[in-house]
C-alpha cells in the first residue's frame, strides 16, 4: 500500500507538491492563529478571572491601568522582546496551563501573591520607557524581534513610540507623571530597580498616599536628601503649574483663585502632617460654606467625564494615524499636533484634582485637546 502510494505521487508530483504547500500553509496559519488567540487578555482571563486587584484579578486590574490605556497586552510585559523572547513566552504559558489543572487554589495563590523579583525586569521596563534602553535591547536581541506581528512590544522603537504615547524618557526627562523625579540619579545612584518603587505597578498599585509616605520615609533616612513637607512644588510641579495657569503647550490662562489669595498647599491639604496627604472636599467648608461642597464635586464630575472622553477619543486619533502611516500618507505634522494634545491631556490628568486646583484652567486645556483631537481626525478624513 505505502508503495503505491509512493509511486502515485511520483506520477502526480505537481498535484502533491501544490497539497504540501497548501497543507503546510494551512498548518502554519492555523498555528498563528492559536498563538494569536492564546496571546490575548481575554484567554488569560480564563486562570485570572477575579475582579479588582492582586492574586486572580491581574486581568481586570491590567483593564482599568494606564498599560491597557496604552493597549500594553499581557505578553509586552511578561515575555521579553524578540521572536525567541516571545517563544520562550508561550513555553512557560504551557507550564502555566498545566499547573493551572493540577495545584490547588491555596498553592496558585500562594505564587500569585509572591512573583520572583525578575518576572518584569528593570531592563524590559526601560525598553519601552528609555531611547538607550530600548536601543541597548534592540541590538542585544537574538533573532529578529518578529515574524509577524503577534504584540505591541516588537515594534517599539524610541523615541518615536515612547512620544506617540506621550512618554518621557525616564532616564533623560525629571518631568515625569507631573511630579519632578530623577531616575537616572536613584537608579544608578542608589541602585534602584524598577519594582523597589513601583511593585504592583499594574495589578495591585499602590494609593498616591502609600507611594508618597514611601518617598518620605526613604527621605528621612538620608536627612537633607529632599525638602520634605517644607517646599512641595519642588516635587509637585504639575500641580503647581496647574495653580499657577501654566504649563500647557499652546494654552494660556490664568491663576487660580486660591493661587491669587496666597492659599498655601497646607491650608488645605491639611492632615499632611498625620500621612494623609489629599485633602476631602470637607477641607473646602473650612473657608466655604456647605454648598462648596457641591461645586467642589461639580468641577471633579465635569473634569472626570471630559478625561473619559478623550481617553476614548485618543485610542481612535492613534489607531486613525497609524492606519495613514501603513497607507505612506505623510502624517508628521498630524502627529506633533496629536503629541502636543496627548502632553496636554497627561498634564490635566498628573495634577490629580480633577480641575479643582484651577477648574477654569483645566476645562480650557481638555478643551484645546478636543479641539486638536477633532482636528487630527478632520484632516485625515479631508485629505487622501
């Protein structure tokens, strides 16, 4: 019988060749497909079902983070860089998968709450948020960093990624997330990692309070090394700016009420000497009457549901501009035009009130990024 069969092929040896290439295409396709379906969120939710944040719930945590924001998927931290990084990924998913159907709830979480201190390492962070990091990543890689495209983290190429998400280089820029922060002095200074600050950074991250006693109690064991409670805007510089009626690109304004009345940060972050460092709008009825506390929540409401919605906006200005980049459209003023929005965007959202330092201000910003949004989008429909 095989004999036969041999002999039929040689007789037919064009009609066997075409099913080779038809079945071996048909093979490798379905094979892409499967690591494609087994690489996204929504498989991983599958072990990782819990709501809210820690052990079980890294995929809902990772959704309401500012790396699902950035569409930051699950293997462009947990597998490393490169067609062999990605591999070695998937491998360790099989181990993974198999644990998941032989150890007990209590052992799962008992790895889930304890992850070995390399499972994100400090190198894999700077490749998205450093140009040298990226590039020392990039040139050590081994093999090509993809066959096809399977994440986000393959094409990562600074500065140019790390400003489309409107990014500082960690290592160069002290402006970071609104407050002035020198990584490169604490990371080769004092041999920081990543984690030593930012542990849980996505699935259990800390509150603002936990991460600012973490600064101070770090401080006060090197005396003199910060200013402490004694000048804030040397760190706080978003909030200060925000205040003050600057810091946007191309919007002026002007300085808040409380900013003209000489209201130091303590008369209303009033509990910062007992560790609680955000104020309640019950700090407001201190110098206001009760119906501040309504304009108070007003402002937070109004702000909240206008970063909301250019949130959303943002995913569709990106995902619009990259499809012009893959048709050989030129984009690049679109680009500096939705950069400086996005800039503009963070800098409202790092003051961390939700316009309440200086409402008029903050509404005029989110107004200028919708503008600019809306704009993008108008003449990449306007223009083919």
């Amino acid at each position: 019988m095989l004999l036969r069969f041999i002999d039929w092929c040689k007789r037919h040896i064009i009609l066997v060749t075409v099913l080779a290439v038809i079945l071996v295409a048909a093979f490798g396709f379905v094979n892409i497909q499967i690591l494609h379906m087994t690489s996204e969120p929504e498989f991983c939710h599958l072990c990782h079902p819990a709501k809210g944040f820690g052990a079980l719930a890294e995929v809902d945590s990772w959704e309401h983070s500012a790396h699902g924001d950035a569409g930051v998927s699950c293997l462009d931290c947990h597998g490393r860089p490169g067609v062999v990084g990605y591999m070695k990924a998937k491998m360790g998913g099989l181990k993974d998968t198999y644990m998941q159907l032989t150890i007990s709830k209590e052992e799962k979480l008992e790895i889930l709450n304890n992850p070995p201190e390399d499972l994100v390492p400090a190198w894999h962070c700077m490749f998205c948020h450093s140009d040298e990091g990226n590039k020392e990543v990039r040139e050590a890689t081994a093999g090509p960093m993809k066959l096809v495209k399977m994440r986000m983290l393959d094409d990562v190429v600074n500065p140019e990624f790390r400003m489309r998400k409107g990014l500082p280089d960690i290592m160069t820029d002290t402006f970071v997330g609104g407050t002035y922060f020198d990584h490169e002095l604490h990371m080769e200074g004092f041999d920081f990692v990543c984690r030593d600050c930012h542990f849980g950074v996505v699935h259990n991250p800390a509150t603002k309070t936990d991460r600012m006693n973490f600064c101070l109690a770090c401080h006060a064991e090197n005396e003199d090394s910060a200013p402490q409670m004694s000048d804030c805007d040397t760190c706080h510089q978003a909030q200060f700016s925000m205040n003050e009626g600057t810091g946007a690109k191309g919007v002026e304004g002007d300085a808040s009420l409380m900013f003209g009345a000489d209201i130091g940060c303590e008369d209303c972050h009033t509990a910062v000497s007992s560790g609680i460092f955000r104020p309640t709008k019950e700090s407001c009825v201190d110098c206001h009457d009760e119906d501040y506390i309504g304009i108070f929540e007003e402002w937070a409401g109004d702000t909240k549901a206008k970063i909301a919605e250019l949130r959303e906006m943002r995913v569709n200005v990106e995902a619009a501009l990259n499809d012009a980049d893959r048709t050989k459209r030129d984009t690049t003023e679109l680009w500096q035009r939705y950069e400086k929005a996005l800039y503009n965007l963070n800098f409202v959202e790092d003051d961390g009130t939700k316009g309440v330092h200086n409402n008029d201000y903050a509404i005029s910003v989110l107004d200028s990024v919708k503008e600019d949004f809306k704009g993008v989008m108008a003449t990449l429909d306007s223009q083919w």
